[in-house]
C-alpha cells in the first residue's frame, strides 16, 4: 500500500490488492445499537458480530488472506508429529530471523506463558518498554514483578518523535544496577508498542539494550507480534534503513535477542505462535514444555492449515506493500480525526488509530472509566467495534485500590486489507461526530468484575441514561440515516 497524489494534490492511500471474497456486514439503527451493547453490559468485548458494522475491535486473528495462503492450506500435511508443514514453517522462519530453533505455540500468549514458566520466579523483575496485558498477567502470576522503562515521550498523547516505543537507556542501566543481574528475569522488547498507541522501537535503541544485556548477562526477549508494522517505520523513518531489505532488517533485530517470539494472529496473517531461540539449553526448557501445555512439538496447538497459511504469510510480510497496510489505513484514520479536531495519538503508529479519551471525557473523574465509556459510546454513534485500553485494562492493586492506566485510549484497530476507505471515513466522520458531542458521553461501573483480566469479561452500566440521550441526539442529528 501506498500513498498516492492526486490531482487534487491530496496525498490518498492506495491499495495494491483486489478483493475476491467478501462478507456481508450489517449496520444497525442506532436503537438497535444501544440495546445491543446494554446486553453486552457496555462491554464491546461482549458485542456478537451480527451486531457490529465494522469489527475494529482488533487485528488479532482478523487480517484478511491472500490466495497464496489459501491455497497453501491445501497441501496441509496432516500428522501428529513430523509433518511436512511443520519443517516448511521451520525453514521460513528459520530464514526470516537467522535463528536455529522454533517452538511452535497455539498463540502469542502461550509463548508468554512457557518464556515466564522458565525465567521467572517470586521477586524478580522483568524490565520492559511497557507492558501487553496478557505478558504481565503471565509474569504476576508467577509472582514476578514488571518494571515500565518506555521513554517519557512514549506517555505523551501528542508527540513528534519517530520511535515512541523505545526503553529509556538510563533507567535501564539504573535498574541493572540497584537490582543486579540475579534478581532481573528477563529485558522485553515489545515490537510496535501496543497499549501506548502501536509505537514502534528504534534500530538503535534495540541495539543499545542489547549490548547492555549481553554484559550484564541478562536474556533478552523480543516480543515481535506487531513486528510488520514496525518494520514500516524502520524502513519509513530511520534514513539509515530506507533502502534496506525488509528480511536483512528482522535477522539484524533477531541477531540482537536470545529469545524471539510472536503472536501469528497479528504477524504473518494467520492464526498461532511461536518461540524461537538459538541456544540449546534454552531450547530443550522449552521443548519439554511444549508438549506438556501446547501440543506436540511438530505443531504446538496449531492447526496445520494454519501452519501453511503462516508460511507463507511470513514471507508475503517481507514486503512494504504488506507491511504498509495497517500504518498507512492507521495514518489515513488519525489525519481525517486530527482534520476535525479529534485528539489521538501521534505520531500514528501501527495497529490503529488510537483516540484520547483522557481529553475527550475529561468531565468525567477517572474512576468512571473514561477510555470505556469513550468505547461504548463510539458502538453507539456508529456501530464500529473499538477497544478500551485504559484502566479497564488495567488490574486492580493488591489491595483492590484501583490502578490508574497512564493512557486512557480507544482503540480502532486496523486488521491488514479488511476495509476500504470510504468504511475508515465512515468511522472518522461519526467519532468526530461524537467528539462535537461529547459532554453527553458519561461515566461506567462495574456490576461483575473479574479478578484476572478483567477487560475481557467484566460487566459494566451507565452512571445515568446518557447512553439514550446520546441515540437520541444521533437521530435528531443524522434523521433517517443509519
Ligand atoms: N504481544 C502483543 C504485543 C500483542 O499485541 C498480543 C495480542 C500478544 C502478545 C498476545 O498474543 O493474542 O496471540 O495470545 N494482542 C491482541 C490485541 C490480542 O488485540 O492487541 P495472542
């Protein structure tokens, strides 16, 4: 994908695919939205498809194929152990990351499960750019405590710095010193920063922890779930790596950790995971695990089809066009919001658009859920799923004080070749809608609140009946329209 000028002289962005299936999506009036996510207790996690419009809940799982990937489903090899699939997988990502051994898990979290199974113990630290919710639920678990060591400029909704995801070098080398190495687990490096708006790390900086764990003698461990789209901005903001080959970038990155691993749900648009490590030692902890909580080493709790669909998904990935889609459809997004006055985070990062709710519902105290009531309130003035990620996300203290979220965002996320621009305007144009309308979004609480990851499955209501007043104002505002 690519932006292209037009007459006009605006810059649009272009997709370099054609689309061959598609599937029908329903847009509900917005009465029916607002009993539908009542029913889903203000909790978009809980909406049912049939009742969304656009699913910008995640890309998780939900980027769309291509026909090399389909077709390579077909030659799925299908056996418990030593499938031909499986050394097809192997050998790409063998060839992607210059690493010796793969491990192959159902999902990224599985991997965070067997990584905190072997480093981490009750007391250690492991040191990171920031969290993802399911990596810190793995490491707190276990009794493990996680330290956020992400630049200040990361924090900050608005900003112009390239690489907000990088580690603050100083803080790192503060925290090897006062702690020592025997009582840090592990450095974690999260590809494409996830909870603080999908920004990406920097070569150099990548390159500074890493030389900084290699004397310390710490492993390090890269998170490379969101790796395509940081890849991009490598290639699109570190001018030392603007012609560089996409694949020679990934093994440089891979040569710089000792463990590597990744969600197939977000990188290489299929469904799975896997680790991958170049010491033996290491190696043989984690095969004997393997079978234990995954499936048999030769297919991890993948589907075999899936393993096909990654192969050579992984491979298309090793190409701008692809690695392009999410930033570019991000950009498009947060340019049409910044245009109307919507704050989001910026610069755009990947996996999408990332909306303010901090001061979009600053009426609101933090304790009302602000990121959330934000979310549900863009359900109810479009029909786009979107995510809370703010203190919703967050877990409680020990002792069940509340814990703030240092961002309180919306998340609209961009699944890889899913929609078409006139469906990214279409969300645009009713948050900046709701961003005119905005007084009349209002608090949530929580009526069931699960201990662990509580965003998944908590329910919420209303502090009022704002929730009306908004489909009110909607069909005063929009008439018949949906
Ligand atoms: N690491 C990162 C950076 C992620 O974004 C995710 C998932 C995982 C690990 C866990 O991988 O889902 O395959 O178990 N992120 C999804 C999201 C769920 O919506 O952002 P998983």
């Amino acid at each position: 994908m690519s932006f292209v000028k037009f007459m006009s002289g605006e810059n649009i962005p272009l997709e370099m695919h054609k689309v061959r299936m598609v599937q029908k999506v329903n847009l509900l009036p917005v009465e029916q939205r607002l009993k539908a996510i009542e029913e889903a207790g203000y909790n978009t996690f809980l909406l049912k498809n049939r009742d969304v419009f656009l699913d910008q809940l995640t890309d998780s799982g939900v980027n769309a194929m291509s026909q090399e990937q389909y077709a390579a489903m077909m030659r799925a090899d299908d056996s418990y152990a030593g499938s031909e699939t499986f050394y097809r997988l192997e050998a790409v990502l063998q060839d992607i990351f210059g690493m010796k051994y793969f491990l192959p898990a159902h999902q990224g979290r599985a991997c965070e499960h067997l990584i905190s199974k072997i480093l981490v113990k009750p007391g250690l630290t492991t040191i990171m750019n920031y969290h993802f919710t399911t990596t810190k639920a793995h490491i707190t678990i276990l009794g493990g405590i996680v330290e956020e060591i992400v630049i200040d400029e990361g924090l900050k909704i608005e900003s112009d710095l390239p690489f907000k995801g990088d580690l603050n070098i100083d803080r790192l080398n503060e925290l090897i010193k006062k702690l020592g190495k025997e009582k840090i687990a592990f450095v974690r490096i999260e590809a494409g920063t996830n909870l603080i708006g999908g920004q990406p790390v920097s070569m150099n900086n990548m390159r500074m922890v890493s030389d900084i764990c290699r004397n310390a003698g710490i492993p390090l461990v890269y998170d490379a779930s969101l790796l395509g789209d940081n890849l991009y901005f490598i290639k699109k903001r570190d001018e030392k790596y603007k012609n560089a080959d996409i694949k020679s970038i990934c093994r440089e990155i891979a040569s710089m950790m000792d463990i590597v691993y990744f969600s197939a749900r977000k990188l290489g648009s299929a469904r799975g995971g896997g680790i991958l490590v170049n010491n033996e030692e290491l190696y043989l902890k984690f095969r004997d695990l393997i079978p234990l909580y995954e499936g048999f080493l030769t297919y991890g709790g993948m589907s075999v089809r899936e393993m096909e669909a990654l192969a050579v998904g992984l491979e298309e990935t090793m190409d701008m066009d692809v690695v392009s889609q999410t930033p570019i459809i991000v950009e498009a997004l947060c340019n049409e919001l910044i245009k109307n006055g919507v704050p989001v985070v910026t610069p755009p990062g990947g996996l999408g658009c990332h909306v303010d709710a901090t001061q979009i519902c600053a009426h609101l105290p933090q304790t009302q859920y602000r990121a959330g009531a934000l979310t549900a309130a863009i359900y109810i003035a479009s029909g786009v799923r979107n995510m809370e990620r703010g203190t919703m996300s967050e877990q409680r203290n020990e002792d069940g004080s509340e814990r703030f979220a240092e961002m309180e965002l919306a998340r609209l996320a961009v699944p890889r070749r899913v929609f078409t621009l006139s469906q990214v305007k279409y969300t645009a144009d009713r948050i900046s809608w709701l961003y005119q309308n905005r007084n009349l979004i209002g608090g949530l609480e929580f009526t069931e609140e699960p201990k662990v990851l509580r965003f998944f499955f908590g329910r919420l209501k209303p502090i009022g009946n704002w929730p009306e007043e908004l489909a009110k104002k909607f069909r005063e505002d929009f008439g018949d329209s949906l």
